[in-house]
C-alpha cells in the first residue's frame, strides 16, 4: 500500500473512530438531526455501499476528470439509488440495491432479498 493509499485509510478509520466515540456519548441528539436511529442493518450497509459508490465515481472525476468513464456514471446512479432509497425508504428499490449488493441481479428470485426486520 503506497502512502497517500495509508494516509486515506487512517482519516477513513479516524472519522468513523470520532463519530462512533461521539455517538457513544451523544446517541439522542445525533438521532434527532439524522433520523438514523431506525434503520436496519441491511439499510446501513446499501447506505455505506451507495457512499462508497458516490464518493468513489467524484474522488476519480476530480482526480482526473479527462479519463472518466461510461462505467463510472453508471456506479454514480446505482450509489445515487441505493442511498435514495434509503434515506427515501423506497422498498423497491431497497430491494433492487439489495440485489446488486448481494450479486444475485439475475434469474428469478424465490424470496425477497431485502428483509426489513
């Protein structure tokens, strides 16, 4: 691992580090602004994969925005949905970012794949 590579991965760790240790102490005023008090694991995860997807597609754009690529701008509207449908608890598309997450997006499914308890 270079080391700009080291050096985003310790402010990655550090920030989730502060937040955790912040909302050891402050848990019911953070949930009063965010609204996240409520969500499931599943809903956490597609909410940190879409992140990673967003962040990931604009970190590659301004780093070098001459050799963008048709497969960033679709990794930019799958991250977009599945935070959308989130944050907008849209189950189908819950559902759908379920199926991306999971790698099952082909074939006929005989239960669903998102489970909301």
């Amino acid at each position: 691992m270079n080391i700009p590579a080291k050096a985003w991965a310790f402010l990655a760790a550090l920030l989730v580090g502060v937040f955790a240790a912040a909302y050891e102490h402050n848990g019911a005023t953070i949930d009063a602004y965010l609204h996240i008090s409520h969500l499931h694991v599943q809903d956490w995860l597609q909410l940190i994969f879409g992140s990673l997807c967003v962040v990931g597609v604009a970190y590659s754009f301004l780093k070098q925005p001459d050799t963008l690529n048709w497969n960033g701008g679709f990794w930019l509207i799958v991250g977009a949905v599945m935070i959308y449908g989130v944050l907008g608890d849209v189950p189908w598309l819950k559902e759908a970012s379920c199926r991306i997450v999971d790698g099952r997006h082909h074939g006929a499914w005989a239960h669903p794949c998102y489970q909301s308890n």
